[in-house]
C-alpha cells in the first residue's frame, strides 16, 4: 500500500474527529446494527449529553420563514450542539459543550457604540422584544470544510439596524463576543487577540438573509452555540457568525476582524464561500456534511448566490476573500 508523509496529506483530506469517533455507526448502519452504546462512550457522546444537560426551553410564538432553506435534511439537534467551534469554551470541537454548561447568559446587556442616533446599554429582552421570532433554515459551511442544516431562531439584523438608528455616515457594522475569562476558560490561552469580532458592511447586515439568532430547533440556544444572541450569515463561512454579543459598533471605516488580525493571508474580511479560492492549507471545492460519510461539491456563496451575488458586483473575490 503507498503511504504519503503526513506534510503532503491536506487538511481536508483527514476524516475529522467526529466522523472518526462514529465509524462504527456507518459500519453498522447498513448492517441495521445499533451503536447506541458505543456513540454515548465517546467524547463527543459525551459532549452531546452535556449539551442536553443544560434543558431545552421553547421559545414562544415562533413563525417559519419563508426564507428558509429548502429541501434539505436538517442536521440532528446532537449534532448541532455538540460538535462547535467556540474558542472561548476550548479550541476542540466537544470543549463548548463540556465547558459552557454553567455560562450565565441572563442579565445580558449589549452596547450600542458609535455611528448611532442613540447609543448605549440596551437589556437583550428589550433587545429582541419588539421583533417577532422567525425560524430560518440554513445551510452552514465552515471554513475547515465541513457543513451543517441548522433551524435558527432569530430575529432580521436588518430590522434591529432599522431600530438603531444608525447615523448617514455609518458604512459597517462591528460585533464584539463577551471577554470574561472566569466563564470563558478557552479565553486564558491567547489563540486569538481576545475579544473576539466581527463586522458586516452596511448591506450585507441589512440583506434579509442575516439574521441574529436566540435559538434553534425552536427552543432557546445553547450556551456552547452562542447563547444568548449570535450572528448568523449563511453564504459565509462559519467563523463570521459570532457568538454572545455584548456590543455592536457602527463606524465608517471597515473593522479589523478577529480572523483577519490573527491570520491575514488566510483570512480576510469578507469570509464569502467561495469553492474556487482555496485555504492556503486546504481545499474548499469539497466539504463533508456532517452525519454523512462521503464528501459533496461546495457551492458558491454557500449556495445562496441567486440571492446575494448582487452584492459584490464588481469586487474581486479572489483578492477579497
């Protein structure tokens, strides 16, 4: 058998963790055999029962969207909750959920700065009140090429602008996640210049497809999924969805982003799926759905390029990636 050295095998080539911890269940799936056992002894069985732990309240008066995704098989809430990325609880997929389980997320202030007509704390409650809550199911790619179909909860970012206020001159907008070391434990190590954020411009915020999620699978959102409010942007990768929001900055000049300062030949402001610019480390032709076992093609703009593609008429999107 040929044998590559480990440098010439490319990232998105290595089966990822939780497809390794559930090769038994593909196995055993087409024989009909069940793994309940051995799915709930690895780590990220583990993880998945944390996640359950913490309880699933519903949400009131959820109405679906008609913007939802459709046609696709939306991924188990197991999936969805234990398999994360969210640096400040741990840099592994199943830290989030082991990690996040005593995250208080009430009181919850969120700071409106900048380029606004009235700036200032406002309570989250107060926040989303005068929104109704939509259900909006979205096709979810990562940058380490591996994808979700998660039922958000959320409320339109467009609207909450609209709310805002912000001033003529505000030309993006800027989120910061909560810097609190003593619930963040993945915050005592400096993977990244904490806070984090991220930022939009003006009418990729405003584009009816973004929204600002509370929840999923019409129950409030898990700590480790960016409880209690997070940003949600389906044609870009995962890591401009930032999670528990404390601020939000309207400015003039277009921000500095967490990814883009850590790693700027990787990483840029625009995050746009785009299968034809590949990670310096590895493809983004392919990406591996999780809970399937075989790799499929990634679309453009994540597949919602019919509705967004208008908006990056003319911007080079090999140079802004």
């Amino acid at each position: 058998m040929l044998l590559r050295k480990a440098p010439d095998v490319r990232y998105s080539e290595i089966t990822p963790r939780e497809l390794y911890l559930r090769r038994r269940e593909f196995l055993q799936g087409a024989a009909g055999v069940a793994v309940g056992a051995a799915a709930a002894l690895s780590p990220l069985g583990v993880a998945r029962a944390g996640a359950q732990a913490q309880g699933r309240a519903k949400l009131p008066n959820v109405k679906k969207s008609p913007l939802s995704t459709a046609g696709e098989k939306i991924n188990s809430y197991e999936d969805i909750t234990g398999y994360n990325n969210f640096y400040e609880f741990g840099t592994d997929k199943d830290d989030p959920a082991r990690n996040a389980q005593k995250f208080v997320t009430r009181p919850w202030t969120i700071n409106v700065e900048g380029l606004v007509k009235t700036p200032g704390p406002i309570d989250i409650d107060s926040f989303i009140k005068p929104h109704a809550l939509e259900e909006r199911v979205y096709r979810m790619r990562c940058v380490e090429a591996w994808s979700m179909v998660i039922p958000w909860v959320g409320i339109p970012l467009g609207d909450v602008i609209k709310r805002l206020a912000p001033l003529p001159t505000a030309k993006y907008v800027e989120f910061f996640t909560l810097n609190d070391s003593k619930q963040m434990p993945g915050l005592r190590v400096p993977v990244l210049d904490w806070p984090y954020r991220e930022g939009l411009r003006m009418d990729e915020a405003m584009h009816p497809l973004s929204i600002l999620a509370v929840g999923l699978y019409g129950e409030v959102l898990p700590n480790q999924n960016g409880a209690p409010i997070r940003l949600v942007v389906p044609w870009k990768y995962g890591f401009k969805g930032i999670k528990s929001i404390v601020r939000i900055r309207f400015t003039d000049k277009q921000p500095r982003t967490s990814w883009d300062l850590s790693n700027p030949r990787e990483y840029g402001f625009y995050a746009n799926v785009n299968p034809s610019v590949d990670h310096p480390r590895w493809s983004q032709g392919s990406e591996r759905r999780l809970g399937e076992f075989f790799r499929r093609k990634t679309l453009m703009f994540n597949g919602y390029g019919d509705q967004v593609a208008s908006l990056y008429t003319g911007l080079d999107l090999r140079r802004n990636y």
